[in-house]
C-alpha cells in the first residue's frame, strides 16, 4: 500500500540573531506600516506593533530561530493583550509577522510555497 501521506512542511529558520534591537525596530515599523495599511490607521496600531516587536526582541535574544516557535509564542503572549479597539487579533498579528519575516527572507509566503 502506498504511503499517501503528505510530508510535513520543513522548519524555517531564521539566522542567528546578531542585531537584535535593530531587528525589532525594523518589525515595529514593518508591522506598523501593515497595521495602517490593512485598514484605518488607528492609534491602537502602534501598541500593537511595539508589543508584538518586544516579544520578539526577547525571543530572538533567548536564541529563538524557529520560525513556527516565534509565532507560536507571539499568539500565546499577545492573548493578554487588549485588542478591543482594534480590527485584529493575537492570530492576525502572529500571521503577519510571519509574513513580514519571510519577505524579508526571500520566501515566498503566498499559496503554500
């Protein structure tokens, strides 16, 4: 019987991080520009933008390189963030930097490539 089974997607794995802070400060601003751009430039964007580049400052600085790791522990400590005046979520944002990152890669992110 033939093995149908689909292989499973192989890790991504950032470099090491070396500039840490410059890395966070590139994704707070990344982040942010996407935040206003999705929809309406709202105040609460840059809370969401600084707290998503915190955590993953912090991350990268403990020797965090797995991608799949890095959002996992975006969504797990944005759910204690308020998202009550805002269009998103700890899973939209996680998604986005995910996104972010792989642009800035060279991986392309759209259609399961």
């Amino acid at each position: 019987m033939p093995n149908d089974r689909i292989p499973p997607i192989p890790p991504i794995t950032l470099p090491p991080a070396v500039e840490p802070e410059q890395e966070a400060d590139w994704l707070r601003s990344s982040l942010l520009s996407w935040l206003n751009a999705e929809y309406l430039p709202e105040a609460v964007n840059i809370e969401i933008a600084q707290r998503a580049s915190q955590i993953y400052k912090r991350h990268r600085m403990e020797g965090e390189n797995d991608l799949g790791e890095l959002v996992i522990a975006l969504i797990t400590e944005l759910r204690s963030f308020d998202f009550s005046k805002s269009f998103f979520g700890e899973f939209a944002i996680a998604n986005a930097v995910s996104d972010l990152l792989l642009d800035s890669l060279g991986i392309d992110h759209c259609c399961g490539q």
